[in-house]
C-alpha cells in the first residue's frame, strides 16, 4: 500500500492561517457587539431610522442596559421624563432622544402619543426606558400656534402630569422641540417642590414667568392640589396652558423656583442673542420664540442640534449660527 499522501507544507501553513484569522475574526466581532451594546454618553449618537421611514430595528446601542443596584438607578428611581408626540413631531422625538442619550441621564421616560399612528411608531421602536401612553386625543400632523386645535392639545398637559404625581412619581415634563445638552437634574432645587425654566423675567403680576415647556415637579399634597386647579381651569375651554399656570400657581402653596436663566434660555435668546461662549455651557436648549414646525426643524439644523434619521452626528451648524447675528 502506498503511503499516505502528505499536504504540502505551503497548503498547511494557509490552512492553518485562514483557520487563525476565523477564530480572529469571531472574537473581534463579540467584542465589537459588546463595545455597541452600551452607548456611552458624549460619543456619537446612533442611528434610528423611524418606522415609518422604513425599518423600525432598534440598534444595540439605544439598548442600554441598568444595573438594577447602581447608583443612577437609585438616584432616578422616584423620576421620569415626561413628553407628548402628535404626527408632525416624531422626528423632533427621535432628534431629542438622540440628545437625551449623550447627557448620560437614567430616568424613564413617558411618552403620550397623540394619535394611533404615533403610538404604534413609539411601540415598535422597543426603546428601553421608554414607556408610551394614549392620550384621548387625535391630533393632525401639523397644529399650528394658538389654533383651537393647538389650544386642545396644550389644555390636557396638566391631566397627563396629574396622572404620573398621583401615582408618588417625580416628573419632568419637556416640550419635544427642546434638545438636552446635559443632565438637568443637578439643577433642581430640592427645596421646592417645582423648579421650572422661564419665559421672561416678569409678565403682568408674574415674577418669574414660568414656562410650562420645561419644570421639574415634585410629587406631592401640593403639587397634586396645583395640577387639580390647572386641570379644571383648562377644562373651562381650550385656551393657552401657560398663562392659566402662572396664574394658579402664584395663587397656590406650592413652593417654586426657576432653572439657571443663563443655562436654560428660552429660544429668542439661546438662537438670536448668545454668542458660542453663552452657548457652550448651556443644559437646556428650547425651540420657542419661533412659530411653525418646520422653521423649528430648520432652525436646529442649522445650529447643529438636528439629526437626521440614520445619521451618527448632528448636522453641522451653519456659520451664522456660531456667533452673534447684528
């Protein structure tokens, strides 16, 4: 019998390199899985391509997972972040949850969907941390300012509040055209049992004059009693949230603060007043001052606070909105 035929060294030596770089590669790939399996605040936000922009697959790293005993989780226990979304805003949700992430912030949050379309939409994105609600209402893609439908959307904020402090938890509601640059909730006054951003200093009797786009409220008697009165003051008819809020508020026992003035502008002086220096150290960005939807999206661009849907950066901002316009 012949003897058995040898390989030849050559065919052994690539045999054995290509089974090596296999093995390589299978371990590269566990590790990059993991490297993506946790965001890390302050690095580029993930992609997420809303569902109805084709695909709603949830990439690994918008799935951050909490150790059940760290310290974030007990410090954000008794909080929760707390948004409304109608049609013509899914994207402003996406763009603020992109921010949302770098801030490095572990509070749950709380999204009521304005219609069924944008509930399915949140649902299917499977987000972690993320609960979505229902609200009552159908809203059109689009509410224009101050419009009756505008008016009814606003009036049932205190209702939605009052449904989450009932149940003992801390809230902090945000409007969806706001982009958090850092964690706010260091700047909470612990003394009060609301701490909220203000449009300006003093409007009529009101000094401050809170915005309801952005407050941190405390659950309790107080708070509870004040989100009653806004709720039955807003049911009386469709009409602007805010001013009714201040009003009651200033007539009720619930101790109030504001956030940083300097750290939590409102959008005519964060776009049209400061400089990068004043805009750096900003927690805080809100899209007011400005009416319409896509004049809001077009003003995040350009300031390079939008992401657009699969992208890893925010989009660069345009050079005007670097610096001080005359």
């Amino acid at each position: 019998m012949p003897p058995a035929r040898q390989p030849h060294p050559l065919r052994s030596a690539v045999s054995t390199y290509l089974e090596l770089a296999v093995v390589f590669a299978v371990i590269m790939a566990a590790v990059v899985g993991l490297e993506f399996a946790f965001y890390k605040p302050g690095s580029a936000a993930p992609a997420l391509r809303p569902p109805s922009a084709g695909g709603g697959a949830v990439p690994p790293q918008f799935a951050a997972p909490l150790d059940p005993a760290s310290a974030a989780v007990a410090a954000y226990a008794s909080w929760r972040v707390l948004l409304t979304v109608n049609d013509g805003h899914f994207d402003f949700f996406l763009n603020w949850w992109a921010h949302y992430l770098r801030t490095g912030a572990r509070m749950g949050v709380v999204v009521v969907a304005e219609s069924d379309r944008v509930f399915d939409d949140l649902k299917a994105l499977g987000l972690p941390r993320l609960t979505v609600e229902r609200s009552g209402l159908s809203s059109p893609a689009n509410l224009a300012y101050n419009t009756s439908e505008y008016r009814a959307m606003v009036s049932t904020r205190p209702t939605h509040i009052l449904r989450h402090l009932r149940q003992g938890t801390n809230l902090f509601y945000t409007d969806i055209d706001t982009v958090w640059r850092g964690d706010p909730t260091e700047f909470i006054d612990p003394s009060k049992d609301l701490t909220a951003a203000t449009d300006v200093l003093a409007l009529d009797a009101w000094s401050p004059y809170y915005c309801t786009g952005f407050m941190a409220v405390s659950a309790n008697a107080r708070t509870v009693a004040l989100m009653e009165t806004w709720e039955r003051e807003m049911a009386k008819e469709p009409q602007l949230n805010q001013p009714i809020f201040n009003k009651v508020l200033y007539e009720s026992d619930a101790t109030h603060a504001t956030f940083p003035v300097a750290l939590f502008p409102n959008g005519g002086v964060y776009f049209d007043e400061y400089g990068p220096e004043a805009r750096r150290p900003v927690v805080v960005v809100h899209n007011n001052f400005i009416v319409g939807t896509d004049r809001k999206r077009q003003r995040f661009k350009d300031c390079g606070l939008w992401y657009e849907a699969g992208a890893q950066r925010p989009r660069e901002a345009r050079q005007y909105c670097t610096q001080k316009r005359g």
